[in-house]
C-alpha cells in the first residue's frame, strides 16, 4: 500500500492521512522606574486562603495546593486566566515598538514554510487502486514515489479531519494510528479536549464506515494481532499512567477481553508488534525493574510469556527475525552498568529458563550503536564513531555461531551521508520485505533530508528536502537531480566507515559554502571535555562583535537538537552566532554522560552550560555583551539556573515551556509524573536528592538585588509543565531583583493550537526574536 502523510510522523506508528503545587506567588513588587514610565507588570492574584504549611526534613514549605489544587479547580483557574490577560497586556506594550520588526520577521519565516507540504510516499504491501492503476505508479525513482510527470494523482482518503473535527467538537488532533496487516482497518485516537484523554477508533478502509467496537478512552498504545482480525490496546488510569492490555475481535458483538492489569501505582506498561507482525512485545517498566513479554499474534489468547527482565528502568526494544528474537537494549551486564546500547538475540524457541541471551557484537569503545532497524533481508546500524554517524547495513540472516564477533567481520557496508551530520532517524520503513529503507539526515547547515537506501546495491536518493537556497521545497520524485545522484552512487558498497567520503554538499542541498559549522571542545569546572557546536553565517558574521544563542537542553539522556531551524536564518543573516551545548545529562556520550548530569548530578549540566557560555566569550566568539540563552522544557530549567548562578553572563533570555519549579512539583505534582521523570531529576523523599532539587530548582535560587538579564518566557496550559510555573517565576524575578526597563521580565501565553499551525508558529518566532534583537542587539 502507498501511504502519504501530510503532517509531521511523531513516531513510527503515527499517520494522519494516505496519499495525500504549586503555591503561587502572592505578593510580587514592582519598582518604578525614575525617568521612565513604561507599563507596570501585573501582580498575580492572591491565593484564596492562607496557604498551610508543613515540615519536611526540617525545612518549611507552603503546601502547594494551597492555591491550586488540580486543573479542575474553576476558581483559581479564573484568577489565572484573568492575571495572564494581563501578563498579555503588559507584554505587548513592552514590546510594542518592535511590530514592524516583528511583521518584517515573520514575513520572511512564513516565506521559507513548505508551501502544500506532504511526507513523501512510502510503499506497504497490496494496494488495489495502485494495482487499478498501475501505469501511473512510479517503484523505480524513487521506489515509492509517484509519476507526477503524468500529471495524475492516484489517492485514498483514509481520514478526513473535517469530519473527525465534527465527532469532537470542532478540534481534531491525532496521535496514534495504525493499518492492520490485511489493510482492511485503521484504528487511531483522537483527542478528546473537553475530557483530556484519547478516544480510540476503527474505520473500515473499504466502506469508510467506522466499525462498532472497539470504542475506548485513555489509550495510550495499539498493536493488530491476528492478521488484522483482533487489535490490542492499551489505556491508562486516571494519572494517564498506562496499566492495562485489552484485546478486541473486530466484527464482534463480544465484550473486549483484559489480556494484562498492572495494579501497582509503580509499573507502566507499553506494546508493540514486531516488524514481521508475527508476535507482539508487552513491555513492563517501574523504578525497579524492566519486563519484556511475547505474546503470539496468531493467538492472542494464548498468554504471554516473559522472555527478558533487568533491574532497574532501561531503554529496551525486541524484534523477530526468522526464528530469532533480537534484543536491542542498554540493561547493566553482570550487575555493571554500561555506557551504550547492545545487541542480543535468542531462539524463539529455546527451552531454557531463565532464558539465555547471546550477545550479538563485541563491544568497541570507539564505535557507538546508536540505533538498529530490521528488514527481511539487512540489520542497519546507526552508528557513531565519536562525534561521527554513520548508517551500515549487514546481511541476514547473521552466522549461526554463538559467539559474539566484531562489526568488520559482518562485513558491513557503511552508506553515504554528507558533512556535519548531528542526527540520524530511522524512517516508518513499515514494508518488512523491502530492501529499501528510509531515514532523515539532520545537520546543523542542511535542511533535513529524507533519504531512501537500497540495501541490495549501495543506491541512495534524496526524496524530500527544502532547498533554502531558494526558499521553497523540492519534493524529488523522479527528477533529473534525483537520477543524477542514484547514477553517482550506484553499487557504492563500503567496508569500513573511515572508507566513506563526505559527499558533495551541492547533492545534499548543504548549506556549508554560506553557513559555516564548527566543533569545540570546551573544559568544564572539573575537566570535563563539553562539545560545543557553533554556526555562523559566513558573510555576516561580525567579529569580536557578534551577538550569540546559546542552546541547551541536558536531560533524560536526549540528544541536544542541532537540526537546521529555518527560523534561525533570521538570526544567522544579521550576524548572530548559534551555538549548541551539549551538556552532561543529555545524550550523545554514552549513558555514564546521561548519569553525570541527572538527580545530585544535575549541578555538572548547569555548570557545563556556564562553561560554555564563558568560552563563547573568552574567545571572541561572542561579544561579551551579547550573549541570550535559549532552552526548551527541561532546557529552561538549565538555562534559569545558569542565570541564578551567573546573572551577569547573559543579556537576555527565551525560556520555551520550561520548568522552573522542579522542588514543588515533584512533591506534588498537579499534572502526572512518571517513574522516568523521578529517575531524572530525583526523588524528593530521600533527603539527599530533595537538597539536591533545591540546590537546582530556578523558583528556588532566584538572586536577591542583582540585575537579572532580559528574558521571555512562553508557556501554554497545554504543557507537561503547569503555565503557573512560569507565571510563579516570573513574578518571583520581577520581586526579588534589579528592576530596568532594559532588562524587561516577560511572559507570553502561547494559544494550544501553536504546535500545529505553521503559521503561528511563525508569529511565535518572529516574537522571540524580535525580543533578542531588542534587548541584545540594539
């Protein structure tokens, strides 16, 4: 089946369409300015009783649901509404001598969108308007592209979001959807604004009609067992943790079946099937322990049988192949933790119990698995060789000898990428007997490219990439350039990753001739080696004079995104610099560097951060007084605390939904947390960690009489991380320091729907930065 997606894939499993607690701050000042009067910011509402306190660990603190208890609690939410209309208010008028600027912003962001863009298309299985219409379909350039030379369109609507809009009142957000193997059923979820949960649905692909069950709430995952004639989900519990497995016939008029119910508060559980469809994998996961479960998709009844266990929560996925199950996890070996991802496999049908598990490569320390993918034929590998990626295919089925051999042995064939490469993204690649595989190459100087491999002979074709040279988007199916590259790189086999050139950046549409990239090494307080990427335009830059963004992120092991940002182009053309830290407690260096910057750690990612500002200006790279810092999420904790910690680094600030209350909202926490959130930033009943969190919480080290750098913080009451914590920060900030109109504290409530307008989206980003090019560069 061809599949065309018009919306971002969240996840592998995600389409959209075919073809086509929190007290709050009570009493906040505001110092006057005595030459000026600008508008006063808002002081925010007084909670309605006086808050209660409490001890722990002899320290007192405001009970958090003093002033709001839970989302549901119509009167604080009222007062909150009514004070961020005011925040509203207040910045708009401080930033009202920046609208031509901001108009003149986002024209040029809206501009460089990919007008009418849809996920090019991908082939799976039967199809039978494809087979109708066969002349029309192009499986040569590229293998799952369409003629469009023919000026013909073949499509199948499968989900019509005006319709579903009408189901839920108006608003229609997918996020889960999976075909079924015999191609007859879509089963997906949508959300449900008014109750805060998923609905699950089944449509019939050849009627259009939606089937009568299952109809569920609060589901969380989907996995079709029985060739499409069963599906499984699962659904959460009223703290959206997931605890539940049911399985349900469709056609059937029978009651859905519970298949698993994880009672303890503790454990989530999480399905998945396996590429070939011939099993499904039910992974149970607590603070304790990790579970991986099979159950038989031919017979889904049959129970599930516990095939792999550690302790501790770990990063774990199975797969099938021909009898085998293979194992890619980063589970401690002999009760030792190590420091990247493994590969394992086991018989399907071993006897023995506990099950034994043979490793499938020697480890090398100097060669990182970053990734695995499976088709019938290949195991791909990403890879990464210090700060180098690369992709290597290897031929299945592997050797039959137990023994764990080295990657060269395998003979790999490491494939083409261009320079600068900072991230590598396995594709949907949902046809398990295809030889063809897709993946995004990412760099901090190339759009993003979505590429197809043929694993058979070494071909490589770029089917999508925007190309800014010209500020629009070229979709290349079957296109001279196109061909052009495919003839370059026919049968390109390689044995060794050092043997792989980095390809002319005029075929990847590389932006390096007039955006330069550049690698750091930079030590932190205790010698620890920090990379820091930077990026500049090469004719604007200013030297010794440049403004520069800092980026940083340092949390649950996730690699800082360095991709291409187009908005940024507005940046890097007036001469900034952008710069990327990759601080302990991100990913990248292995899990001994997530560890390092996680729980009584987390001070190593803050100081890293500080590190690498205090390089940018030491060495000319930025001037010393023009350095903004940017964080997103957990990166606005980062950021807030480098600010705490040295307010004077930095002349301004954008803090995107951060978290900046983490001691309240661990303890207790209004929108759910889960056992990796814990296991991140530490559990606040252990008095060592809750230290810790208030060592590292912004709320709670906000300098008293000092000048506070400008910043603007966004938030959005649709976020992980409450609005109220920014509102509580803000107000905190504006309180406790310097007050100068030059260095304005603001906050911006972004409206839910920002994440999936483009164009509102370039209305935010031509707000933040306008706000940079005011307080830094003017």
């Amino acid at each position: 089946m061809l599949r065309h997606l018009r919306t971002t894939v969240r996840h592998r499993s995600t389409i959209i369409l075919w073809h086509h607690h929190n007290h709050y701050h009570r009493s906040a000042k505001y110092n006057p300015p005595k030459t000026a009067n600008p508008p006063s910011p808002p002081k925010p509402p007084k909670a309605p009783q006086k808050p209660q306190t409490f001890t722990f660990h002899d320290v007192t603190w405001e009970d958090s649901y003093s002033w709001m208890s839970s989302l549901q609690d119509k009167v604080a939410m009222r007062h909150m509404d009514m004070y961020m209309e005011q925040e509203e208010k207040y910045t708009e008028a401080v930033m009202s001598d920046t609208e031509r600027l901001q108009t003149k912003l986002q024209s040029e962001m809206a501009s460089r969108l990919n007008f009418d863009l849809s996920t090019p298309p991908l082939r799976w299985g039967p199809w039978r308007l494809a087979s109708l219409n066969e002349e029309f379909i192009s499986h040569k350039s590229p293998s799952s592209g369409f003629d469009f030379t023919s000026g013909k369109r073949i499509e199948q609507k499968l989900l019509d979001y005006n319709q579903e809009a009408e189901r839920f009142g108006g608003y229609a957000y997918e996020e889960l959807s999976e075909i079924s193997p015999d191609h007859k059923f879509l089963a997906y979820t949508m959300y449900d604004k008014d109750n805060d949960y998923f609905k699950l649905s089944v449509r019939n692909l050849n009627s259009g009609a939606l089937c009568s069950k299952p109809h569920a709430n609060r589901v969380s995952n989907l996995a079709w067992v029985k060739d499409g004639q069963a599906l499984l989900y699962v659904i959460t519990d009223e703290n959206k943790r997931p605890y539940r497995i049911y399985c349900s016939m469709i056609g059937s008029t029978d009651e859905d079946v519970l298949l698993l119910e994880e009672q303890d508060e503790n454990v989530y559980v999480n399905i998945r099937h396996t590429k070939d469809f011939h099993f499904v994998t039910v992974n149970t996961f607590s603070p304790t322990f990790s579970k991986v479960f099979l159950i038989n998709a031919a017979d889904p009844f049959s129970g599930m049988n516990l095939v792999w266990e550690s302790e501790g929560i770990v990063h774990c996925v199975l797969e099938h192949h021909q009898g085998y199950l293979y194992l890619f996890t980063d589970a401690p070996k002999d009760g030792q933790i190590v420091d990247s991802h493994y590969l394992l496999r086991s018989p399907v049908d071993s006897s023995s119990n506990p099950r034994i598990w043979e490793n499938v490569f020697i480890a090398d320390q100097n060669l990182v698995i970053e990734d695995v993918d499976f088709c019938n034929s290949h195991l791909v590998l990403i890879t990464r060789e210090g700060r180098k990626y690369g992709i290597c295919s290897v031929a299945l089925p592997l050797p039959g000898w137990k023994q764990a051999v080295h990657l060269r042995e395998l003979q790999p064939h490491f494939l083409p990428l261009p320079k600068h490469v900072c991230n590598i993204s396995p594709g949907p690649n949902y046809d398990y007997y295809s030889k063809t595989m897709r993946f995004t190459i990412s760099s901090p100087v190339m759009p993003d490219a979505v590429v197809d491999y043929d694993l058979s002979n070494g071909k490589w074709n770029i089917v999508q990439q925007q190309n800014m040279l010209h500020e629009r988007t070229r979709i290349l199916y079957g296109t001279a350039l196109s061909s052009a590259i495919a003839e370059k790189t026919t049968n390109v086999k390689f044995s060794s990753m050092n043997d792989v050139k980095s390809e002319d950046g005029n075929l990847w549409n590389d932006l390096s001739e007039f955006y330069a990239c550049e690698h750091h090494d930079v030590s932190s307080y205790d010698g620890a080696m920090v990379p820091l990427t930077i990026v500049y335009s090469r004719k604007n830059r200013k030297d010794n004079q440049s403004p520069g963004l800092l980026h940083g992120h340092g949390a649950y092991g996730e690699i800082l995104d360095k991709r291409w940002r187009s908005e940024l182009k507005s940046l890097l053309d007036r001469g900034w610099i952008v710069a990327y830290a990759d601080v302990r407690g991100g990913g990248g260096g292995g899990k001994k560097w997530h560890h390092d910057g996680r729980r009584t750690k987390k001070q190593n990612s803050i100081k890293d951060y500080i590190s690498c500002a205090k390089y940018l200006v030491e060495k000319e790279i930025v001037q010393e007084t023009k350095l903004a810092g940017w964080g997103y999420s957990v990166g606005g904790l980062l950021v807030a605390s480098a600010i705490n910690c040295c307010p004077d680094l930095f002349r301004a600030a954008v803090l995107k939904v951060p978290f900046l209350d983490a001691t309240n909202t661990l303890l207790y926490p209004i929108l759910p947390l889960t056992a990796a959130d814990y296991e991140e930033f530490g559990y606040p009943g252990d008095i060592d960690e809750f230290h810790a969190i208030r060592k590292f919480s912004p709320y709670d080290n906000i300098q008293k009489d000092a000048l506070y750098p400008a910043v603007l913080v966004s938030s959005s009451f649709n976020t992980r991380f409450g609005v109220w914590e920014a509102a509580k920060w803000v107000a905190r900030v504006r309180e406790q320091t310097i007050y100068d109109p030059k260095h304005p504290i603001l906050l911006n409530l972004m409206i839910d729907i920002v994440e999936e307008n483009r164009y509102l989206q370039c209305k935010e980003s031509a707000l933040e930065t306008a706000f940079l090019l005011k307080t830094v560069d003017s």
